[in-house]
C-alpha cells in the first residue's frame, strides 16, 4: 500500500474515533442532563398553572438509539482500521455495555443508568486512545 493510501485509511478511522469520541460525549451529557430536565418541568409548569405532571416525549428517548446507532458505526469503522487488538476489544465491550444500558433501561430493569454511564465513558476514552495511536503512528498501525 501506497503512502497517500495509508494517510487516507488513516484519516477515516481519525474520523471514525472522533465521531465515536463526540457521540458518546454527547450521550453521556444528555444523560445526565435528561433527569434535571424532567425533575424541573413541574416546577416551571406549575408556574405556569398547567397541570402539574411530566409527559415523556418520544423524541427526547429516541436520542438514545441515535447515539447508539452512531456509537456502533464509529466502533466498527475504528475497530476495523486499529492495529491494537485490545483496543478492539475494549471498543466492542464498551459499546456492548452501553447497548446493555440502554435496553436495560428501556424495560426500567436495574442498573441501566450504571451501565450507559460506564459504557459512554469507556467509549470516549477508547476513542481518543485510538485517536492518538493512530497519530502517533502516523497511520501505520491503523489500516
């Protein structure tokens, strides 16, 4: 393989760590932020004199099967180009933990949030190690 083919593999699975990096990012924000949201919409509709109880919106939950569907896109693209059969691993177990999460918490089973939590954040920090191996390996090890 040629120099400008491996900068351009090298390139996709930068991009590919930096959406995975993102995507987790935001998810573990809109998980967090999604309780104080939902605790201080009864506050501000009873000043509003409305009726006083929360409604969960559809849209606001199908945030969480976005970020999955993204999360799974950026790990299979990282996990396909690294050359770090651990991270590999560590990746594909981590998206697992937050897929896990996410299901658990659908069906409100215990330890959903715990397991999302631990899966976003195991995403990220798996994302920007490969990120910066594969900086500073100048692609070699991720093609």
């Amino acid at each position: 393989m040629n120099q400008v083919q491996s900068v351009g593999i090298a390139q996709n699975s930068n991009y590919s760590n930096l959406l995975g990096a993102a995507a987790s990012g935001l998810c573990a924000v809109h998980c967090a932020i999604t309780p104080l949201l939902f605790a201080a919409k009864p506050m501000l509709q009873h000043a509003a004199d409305e009726h006083g109880h929360v409604h969960g919106s559809p849209l606001w939950s199908a945030f969480d099967y976005i970020f999955l569907l993204l999360s799974f896109v950026a790990v299979y693209y990282s996990a396909r180009h690294t050359g770090h059969r651990g991270l590999k691993w560590a990746l594909w177990i981590s998206w697992g933990l937050f897929a896990v999460g996410i299901l658990f918490e659908a069906f409100h089973l215990p330890y959903g949030h715990w397991l999302m939590y631990s899966g976003s954040i195991a995403l990220v920090i798996g994302h920007l190690v490969n990120y910066r191996n594969c900086q500073n390996d100048n692609g070699i090890k991720c093609q």
